[in-house]
C-alpha cells in the first residue's frame, strides 16, 4: 500500500530556533496538507497545498510558519521561531481525487 | 464554518460487544464524510468514507457507517468488536474532494479481551 513518510519521528527543540518538518507525500497526489494535534486536543488543520502554491489556510497558520515543495517530491514544514505552545504531533497528508493518507507524524517537543 | 462533534471520548468494551461512536456535523451544504482509525503507535489510516449513494457504506475489518443527511449523522458501527479494535477514531469531513479535512474530537475505544 502507498504511504506517506515523515522525519524525523521526534523532534525535540529549543524555545525560538527554527525546525524543518519533512514529509514525502505518495509520488500521484496532487494535494498536500499539514495537521496537527496538541496533546488531548482535536486534530486541527494547518495548511493545503496545490499546484505549487498555499491553497488554503488556518489562523494557526501565522508568519512563523511556511511550507515548500523544493524538489518535487518532498514537501516540508518550516516554523521559524518555535514556541513552547508549538509542542504538538504534526501530521502530513496527500490526497489525490479521493481521500487523504497521512503520515505516522512527527512529535515536537518545544522545550 | 464546517465543526464535527463525536459524543464520546471514552469507550470501553468486552471483546465480542457491538461497537456504536457517534459523529455529527454542522454543515448545511455537500460533504464527503470518513471515520479515520490511530491504532496505538501508528498513523492515521481510512477506516472508511462516504460520498454519495447508498447511505450505508462498509468499511474494512468489519466496520460500517450510516450517513442520515436528516440527523447531520454519520455514525460508525461493529457488531462484535475484538481486541485489535483498541484504538482511537476519528470522524472527518471536507466539502469537496482535494478541500482540507475537519476532525472530529476523537473517540477512544478500549476493547478488553
């Protein structure tokens, strides 16, 4: 079965330094997306992404966040500034005309 | 805006029990509707999905949902659960194929062998 991968699967940072979240979508999909869900929290959406650009966004998507597909294959997460209140599990998914598949997400540990 | 309520965040059952979570939407328009599954340690995975036709759609390991468009409802059902079972689920809904998906608050499902 196809999957979507992400790295790392644990990612534990300093308050204020910038993280790469990287996420391989399946090589057909056409869109792209980042969730997250903070512990005992619902999982929330974050951003879509289609033909090369942001698609669609949430208000947790502020300017501290940013999103790149830079070689066709893979498709990052940037937060450049991290807060303690960006600790969460961080999920990528890919669709293509049917429904999504994520991946195993990354854990950020914001200390 | 699209919100998704499940009713329980906690179920526990014995192996062999029927399984029934509940999951409502407000949207007044369309929507695809699906039951994700997080089995401990491991990623979101589609349980299964309605997006027109026949009300009733099956899913894999045995599980089904019944979309009532007149309740906002799509409930998910298992007649006689097993261990594997243990896991959380997630109902979901977007507007259109490729739209961004929103998340119900999850149900975790504890069965006991």
């Amino acid at each position: 079965e196809p999957e979507v991968t992400q790295t790392p699967s644990h990612q534990v940072t300093q308050m204020g330094q910038e993280v790469i979240l990287r996420c391989v979508p399946i090589s057909n999909h056409l869109y792209f997306y980042w969730y997250r869900q903070i512990l005992g929290q619902k999982v929330e959406f974050l951003v879509s992404f289609y033909n090369n650009e942001i698609s669609e966004k949430s208000e947790i998507f502020d300017d501290q966040f940013s999103v790149e597909r830079p070689d066709g294959s893979n498709f990052t997460l940037k937060i450049r500034s991290t807060k303690l209140e960006d600790s969460a599990m961080y999920f990528c998914a890919s669709s293509g005309p049917s429904f999504a598949f994520f991946g195993q997400g990354t854990r950020l540990t914001v200390v | 805006a699209q919100s998704v309520s499940q009713h329980n965040h906690h179920v526990i059952l014995s192996e062999a029990a029927s399984l029934e979570l509940g999951c409502n939407y407000s949207y007044g328009g369309t929507v695809n509707l699906f039951w994700y599954v997080q089995y401990p340690g491991q990623h979101l995975q589609l349980l299964l999905k309605y997006f027109s036709g026949d009300p009733l759609v099956k899913g894999i390991k045995g599980f089904e949902a019944e979309f009532i468009k007149s309740k906002f409802s799509f409930n998910l059902r298992k007649p006689s659960v097993q261990w594997s079972d243990t896991a959380e689920y997630f109902c979901a809904v977007n507007e259109a194929a490729g739209n961004k998906l929103t998340f119900g608050g999850g149900t975790r499902v504890l069965v006991k062998p």
